[in-house]
C-alpha cells in the first residue's frame, strides 16, 4: 500500500476506530495511543492482497491485541506495587498511612500507576512513557492531570490546604 493509499484508508477508518477504542478503554488519551499503536501494527504487517473488508478487521484485531498488551503490563505493574507495599514496614501513624492509601486507589489505574513510578520509584518521564506504553510528551499532562485528582481527593478528605488546584 502506497502513502496515499494509507492515509485514504486511515481517513476513511480511524473515527470509528478511535470510537472503539475509547469504549473500550474508557480513556480518551489511551485510545489515541492505541490507535496509532493499531495503525503501526498494520503497516508493520504488510500483508498483500487484503480487501478493504479485510485490512478492517486486521485493523481491529491489531487494536484489540495493543489495548490487551497494554492491560497486560498496567496489571503486571500493579501487582509488583502490591507485593512491593505489601512488605513496607508501618508508618507512625498506621490510620493516616491507611486512609491515604484507600484514598490513592480511589484513582484511575493510570493515574496511580503514573504517580507510582515518578514519585516512589523515580523514573523519568521517557521511562514512565515506555513502561505504561504512552508518549513521552503525554507522560508530563497525564501526571499534572493524576497529581490534581489526588489533591482533591485528599482535600476532600481534610487532608492538606483547603484552596483547590
């Protein structure tokens, strides 16, 4: 398939793939990732002599295997965390430490998973981006956007300041 070939085809299909997508995933962000991961494992494909039809339901297929490989690693990642918390050893104040954790895993996954691996374990923005199978550039929005919810969530609780972010 040539380039002109592609992006008529992308053009003509990427909507109701995006879509799709977003249903699935309940996240407008990921769904775009995956997206572009769906159309890469396409092109990467390059299987002749498919029709339109055909190339559809490979397109679909791609974006099913990207979304479950994706909650493959999300999963893995969360029971490394829970077998790492499972040993730390308790705090002073066990109910604060407590009550901060239930709060914590009141997030989204993607958001205690970013705010995990850049404040617990310290990785880099490009690390964090490899890992979750996210942009680079979308690494830093994501963490801003998971931060603020965390805040809330404790200042709701009459934990912190009381102004909002």
């Amino acid at each position: 398939m040539d380039e002109t070939g592609f992006r008529s085809f992308y053009d003509r299909t990427a909507p109701a793939l995006r879509s799709y997508l977003r249903m699935l995933c309940k996240d407008a962000v990921l769904a775009d990732d995956l997206l572009q991961e769906s159309y890469l494992r396409f092109l990467r494909a390059r299987i002749p002599d498919m029709n339109e039809f055909q190339m559809k339901a490979y397109l679909y297929k791609a974006a099913g295997s990207a979304a479950n490989d994706h909650w493959k690693v999300e999963n893995r990642e969360r029971n490394r965390i829970k077998e790492d918390t499972q040993n730390i050893e308790p705090t002073a104040d066990t109910s604060l430490s407590q009550d901060i954790g239930r709060f914590f895993d009141t997030l989204r996954k993607q958001h205690q998973a970013l705010l995990w691996l850049a404040y617990v374990d310290g990785f880099q923005h490009r690390e964090i981006a490899e890992i979750l199978h996210l942009k680079d550039k979308s690494v830093r929005v994501l963490l801003l956007r998971a931060r603020k919810e965390f805040a809330n969530i404790l200042r709701a609780k009459g934990i912190g300041p009381g102004e909002p972010l």
